[in-house]
C-alpha cells in the first residue's frame, strides 16, 4: 500500500542529490529552496520527531542538528541503508506511511518532504486518520510537498511543462498522486486536526496539522 513507486528510486539513489541541488533542469523548479524547505520543516519540529520517507537523509540530518531523537521510516532499501550508514547511531526502519514500528514513547511530531505524494487520496486520510490517534495529546504533523492549489492549477502547471518540453517531470506529475489543498485539507480536518498551508515554490507547500485536544 503507497509503496509503488519505492522502486524508481533505486535508479534515482545517485543522481538525487544533484537533483535536489539544481544540476537536473527539469526539477529545478521542484526542489527551487530545497534547503529552506527542509528547515522550515525542522524548525517546526519538537520532541519524538518520526520521519517518514528519508531518502538520502537530508532532512534527517537537520533534524538531528536540532538534537531531536528521531526514528527514521524509509521502505527503500537502498536509501535505508545510504541514511543508517550516514548517520549510523540513527534507528532508520524498513516502513512506510502507513505502516511503521510505533516507538515505545509517544511521537510529538511527524515529519515528510517530497514523499507524501507516493499515496493515493484514499492512503492519505488513512494515514492521517492513524497519526491523529498516535500522535501524543499536543503533537503535530509538518510535511513539506508538491501539491495544486485546485484542479485548474494543476492543469495550468502540466501545461507549462509540456511546454518547457520537460517530459520526465510531466509523467511524474501526471503518474503520482499529487492533490490538491482543498482535499489535503478536508482529509486533515475530518481527522481532528487544526491545519494551515504556507505555499514554499511553485510547487511544494507546507503542510502544518496540530492535533486539536
Ligand atoms: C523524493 S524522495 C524524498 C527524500 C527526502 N525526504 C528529501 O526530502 O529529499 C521520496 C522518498 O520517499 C520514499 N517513499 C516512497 N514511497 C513511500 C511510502 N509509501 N512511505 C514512505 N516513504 C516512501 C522513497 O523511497 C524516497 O526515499
């Protein structure tokens, strides 16, 4: 479930982090202050922090520089093990979204950038309906992701793209399942939570769920 796409990142593990720091014109856009987004992220982060999609490690390693006690989820293997041997006291765990070891302590935060994605509209409410009975009393939830302001802005952005004759980021964006504000916020406020959106590039938002009490 959500795990579809794990694979595409065996052949990306290499090249990412040159993806992610501009060398691949067609995701320049995409990851346009991946840095800043990241640490918006970690800024907001407090406590039991789970991460959920680690990748390369990127986020992980801000969170870390906060000296958070973070537990790592990442259903890749290979970028499983690129994370454990980047950070190795690090607990980084075979899991998905959906699916992961609950800590023996309650989590206070639950953290993702550019992996959310992966699930379809349906997966995420039941993610997020799973985090709001998991997360302790005042905890939260911070993901950093592409998303569309509404139906025509996506269609408006494919569009572009074709344009700019990017045909890898359009089958991307067409293949997964990026959705729009108005369902990641009813899918977040029919699980209790108080949710605010900050738009970080043209293409990745800020998604901020306090648990409501
Ligand atoms: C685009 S990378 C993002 C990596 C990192 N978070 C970053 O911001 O650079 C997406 C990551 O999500 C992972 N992923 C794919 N499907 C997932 C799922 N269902 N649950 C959790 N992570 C998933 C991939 O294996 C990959 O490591």
């Amino acid at each position: 479930m959500g795990r579809e796409f794990v694979g595409i990142f065996d052949e990306w593990i290499d090249s990412y982090d040159d993806s992610v720091s501009g060398k691949d014109e067609e995701y320049r856009e995409v990851f346009a202050g991946y840095d800043d987004i990241l640490q918006q992220v970690a800024d907001r982060s407090q406590g039991l922090t789970v991460e959920f999609g680690v990748g390369t490690g990127n986020l992980t390693e801000k969170l870390l520089q906060k000296k958070l006690d973070v537990v790592g989820v990442e259903p890749n293997a290979a970028m499983r093990a690129r994370t454990q041997t980047r950070f190795p006291d690090l607990s980084v765990v075979d899991g998905d979204f959906n699916h992961f070891p609950l800590p023996e302590k309650p989590i206070d935060t639950l953290v993702s950038t550019y992996a959310f994605h992966h699930l379809t509209d349906e997966e995420k409410a039941q993610a997020v309906n799973q985090y709001a009975k998991i997360l302790s009393p005042n905890g939260q939830v911070v993901f950093a992701d592409t998303m569309f302001e509404n139906d025509e802005a996506r269609q408006k952005q494919w569009e572009k793209v074709k344009k700019q004759g990017f045909n890898n980021l359009l089958e991307d964006l067409k293949r997964e399942f990026y959705t729009t504000k108005q369902i990641m916020q009813k899918l977040f406020e029919d699980a209790g939570f108080l949710i605010s959106f900050s738009q970080l590039n043209d293409y990745v938002w800020l998604i901020h769920g306090k648990k409501q009490a």
